[in-house]
C-alpha cells in the first residue's frame, strides 16, 4: 500500500502503534504536543515542518516562510496552554539559493521568536538536491494545572472557535498570529476540557478532537464564522486557519462570551456546535497530508 | 551570493549573528548541542538531519536510515557529556513510497530509542515532492559538572580521537553507534577540556574545536588511526566518523590510555596531536554542506 492510498491518521497510527517510551512521558503522539516531565515540571514538546511545493511556493517570500514555520509550532504550543521557550531550526536548501534568502528565512524566524519570546538555540542546515524544506523543533513549559490536552471534551461541552474559518491561501496562512495571549487568558479564566489549534481545517481536526475526548459532535453549520467570500465547504475544509477549537462547559457560555468580548474585542469567539452522542460523517474532508 | 560559492561555516555564521536569546539560553548555536536552564537544571537541545541523495540513497534500507537519524543526533547529546532524552521526528515523504518504508524507517529509530534510552515523544509526517527528508530533534540533560564544550581546549593538550577514521561510507555511517557509554565513563573519570564528535571529518572538525577553544593544533598525521584500507586523506576528509575528539590536560594522559584499554578493549584512543598556537592550513577539506 502506498501513502497516498492510506490517508494521514492510519499513517501516523501506523507508525505510533509501538514506539518506545519509559515513565517519563506524561503524553506521546497523537495531540498537539507531547508532554514530558523534566526537571521538576513538564515540557512540551513539538515538531513541525513546512516544505517548497506544499506549504509555500518558491517565490514566497522568505521572511514569511520563515514566520510562518515557527508560528506553526507556536500556535501548537498555545493549544495546549503553554509557553513555548526554545526552537531548532532544520533547512534544507538547495545551493543554488542565494544567501539572502536564507538570511530572508531567519529574520521571519527572529522576528516570529521576538514576538512570541522564543529562542532559537539551535539550527542544521544541510543541502538539498529537490525542494526546500523546513522543520521546526519547539520546546514550551505548561503548568499542570493549565494543560489542556485534546482528551477532556465532555459530552454536552460547548464548541468554540476564535477568529474566522476558510481562504487561508489568500494570504493569512504566512502571516498569521498564534493565539497565545487567548489560550492564556482562556487557561486563566475558563480552563477549556479540551482544545486543539485548527491547522487541517474543522472537518478534519473536530473530529480528532471527539475522538479523543470519547465523545461524537453536532456542529451548528450556519453558525460557522466563515471569512468573507468563504463558503461553509471551504470554512471546513481549507484548512491552515490556526484558530483555536475548545470544548468547554455549557454553563460558563455565556459569561465566557462576554468577557471574551472586553479581552479580545478584535477576535471573534463563536459557538459551532456541542459535543454530543452523534458522530456524523463531515464532508468535504479537510486537508490530509497524503491524499 | 549563493550558498555553495560560500561554503557552510560562513552560512551558519551569518545566519545565526542575530538571533533572540533570553538569560536561560547558556549555549547558544555553534558547539554540538545547544544548552538552556529549564525547571532548576540544564537541558540540551540538538536538531540535526538525513537527506534523501545526500545522507543515503533511495535504495539504503528504511531501517538503517533510522538508526543513522537517530544516532546522529545521539552523537551530538553525548559529545556534549549528557544523556539524551526525548526525540521527535519530522518526516517528509513521497507519497508513492509504500507504507512499509516508513514502517521500516521508523523500526530504526526505535531500535536506536530503546538501545540508548531515548523517548520517540513526537513526530510529524508531510508529504514531500521529491527527496525524503528526515529531521530529528533531541533532547538531552546534562550536570553542570560534566558538561563539555568545544571552548575549553587549553595549549598543550593532548588530543585523542575515538576509533578508526575514514572509509565510513562502506557501511559504518548507517550502523555506527555513538559513544554514549565512552562519554559518561571520560566525563566521570577523565574531564575533557573540549569535546566534540567527529561528523564532517577531522580536517573540518578539529579546527573548529580550536577555534572555540582560542588556539591552534598540531597532528601528528603518522599517528592517525586510519580505517583499513584508507588512506590518511580519507582519514581527514571523508567525514561520518561518529567518532569523538577531545583535548585533555598532558598529565593524564598515560593513565587514561592505560585505563581505556581496560574500560572498553575493543575501541582504539589514539593522541592524534595537540593544542598549539600553530594554526596550520589542513587539505584536504572534510565534508562541507554547500561545496
């Protein structure tokens, strides 16, 4: 069987089922990070890649390749109600690139790290005979208390998600901002069950969230906060959107909304639907990584 | 400028002139690993990566390549005088390759995992639309006691390497085993001034360790412990030894050789030479990653 005959989830299933861990690891694959306890507290830990020909074109600019990368891991690192602390930058690169776009790569780098009070301890950088290609290793810090894993939704739990869903591509895809501030705000003042950031879009990543919260979902369609000219398939299905998704009590609904209107009033916060018994199929699907 | 015309130390240089650091990062990029203060004690952190037509062929077996990703970075976490701790692995494949190659990649890995007791915390699968990529981050602990740089090399040290030189492209690149166990044994009896491990070859290598340290060298090329049938060129250049280099203190010396040979028979040390003022001109080049 090929990869692309697969699909992402069996694939990474697959190739998770028996990897070795000792009692360390409080979390190994399968959620946002992984969490690990290291000197007295617990890291999380994550990896990411973006690659030329999929997740930016070789004339994208390389400042916003290089914002974009770390953001991924960042974003990753917030859905899971921690503070990222220390990156390692892999590139691969062909040597025909000129230097300057690899400096271009790592300013985008700096300036994401500035931001968001990264370091960027570390880096490899190798050839490549084919396309460009970029992983990130991102290391944060979470306190027990507000660690928000992908597994706690409750059957009843309210779905929100932050900011708009779909069209991505057009551009909020290379300069889009973690919603670090919001998951710390949210972790302070009303601890989701469950969340995850929307990186493969709601058709894909919902469904990841319930399965691993042992629950099914309801989403409310013509409640999706679509960006404008979107259609409710590409609010789904785009994907890349770096939104937040949680699943929180009913009962704090209401008062969550409000306030979240006086913290962030430039960020759209929307109730989508509910966790619940039901485990519908979503179509379209969003973006699998081999098909 | 591009990057071959300008060879890989001056592309690190450049790249990582500016990056953000805050007061927790010790070591920043430059040595083997970088080193950061996390929960009370000091982590290490290693990014490194595997090609596709650079690092092994489309042809070298799935699980081979694993074990070489991984032990590279375990290299790395060692010459620094840690333990490594936890790895994740960012993959970027064909989609055409057959799920059993990846299967069998990460058979590999786990392999390297369980023989030096490393978690495989996390991972991420990207498609790929030409070569495979494989990039492994690590992480490692270090006691500030035993933790070695390659800045601590003082005139008139003695410098000793690990094993035999050359040749490692006949087959030793993709089965070599880091030197964990020789690590923690030398950094418990017999404190390195300045370690590294052996990567580009020794006439890469070598004058980096100098450098950071702020001397010269000299080798007493007679005395190279050449792999059978390499010439000592190859012992200088080919790179991929996976060997350690260290500088220690003249008077220990005859002990520790005497001691090795008893601590681990089967694994030549051999006095290569030694820290000078000399800052000799060695051809031919080791491995660099853009000529």
């Amino acid at each position: 069987m090929k990869l692309n005959e697969i699909g992402e989830d069996a694939v990474v299933e697959s190739i998770t089922r028996d990897l070795r861990f000792d009692e360390r690891v409080e979390i190994g694959p399968g959620d946002d990070c992984a969490v690990v306890r290291f000197g007295g507290g617990l890291q999380l830990l994550k990896t990411d890649c973006v690659v030329e020909g999929i997740h930016f074109l070789a004339d994208t600019p390389a400042q916003a390749v290089g914002w974009k990368a770390l953001c991924r891991a960042i974003s990753d690192i917030a859905a899971m109600g921690g503070d990222p602390l220390d990156a390692m930058i892999t590139v691969a690169v062909s040597p025909d690139r000129p230097l300057a776009w690899l400096t271009d790569l790592y300013i985008g780098l700096n300036r994401a790290a500035a931001r968001y009070g990264v370091n960027l301890v570390g880096g490899e950088t190798s050839r490549s005979p084919g396309p460009t290609f970029i992983a990130v290793a991102l290391t944060g810090k979470v306190d027990k208390e507000r660690l928000v894993t992908r597994a706690g939704g409750m059957l009843g739990d309210r779905l929100y998600v932050t900011g708009e869903l779909g069209g991505s591509i057009g551009g909020k895809h290379l300069g889009f901002e973690p919603r670090l501030a919001e998951t710390r705000w949210l972790t302070a003042n009303f601890p989701p069950h469950a969340m995850m950031d929307l990186s493969d879009g709601l058709a894909s990543d919902l469904p990841r969230l319930a399965k691993a919260s042992g629950t099914g979902f309801e989403i409310e369609f013509s409640a999706l906060p679509k960006t404008a000219g979107c259609s409710v398939e590409q609010a789904l299905a785009d994907g890349e959107d770096y939104e937040l998704l949680f699943a929180i009590s009913e009962n704090v609904g209401p008062k969550l909304e409000k306030d979240w209107q006086h913290a962030f009033p430039e960020l759209a916060l929307t109730c989508i639907g509910r966790l619940t018994e039901t485990k519908p199929e979503i179509h379209p699907h969003g973006y699998d990584h081999f098909r």
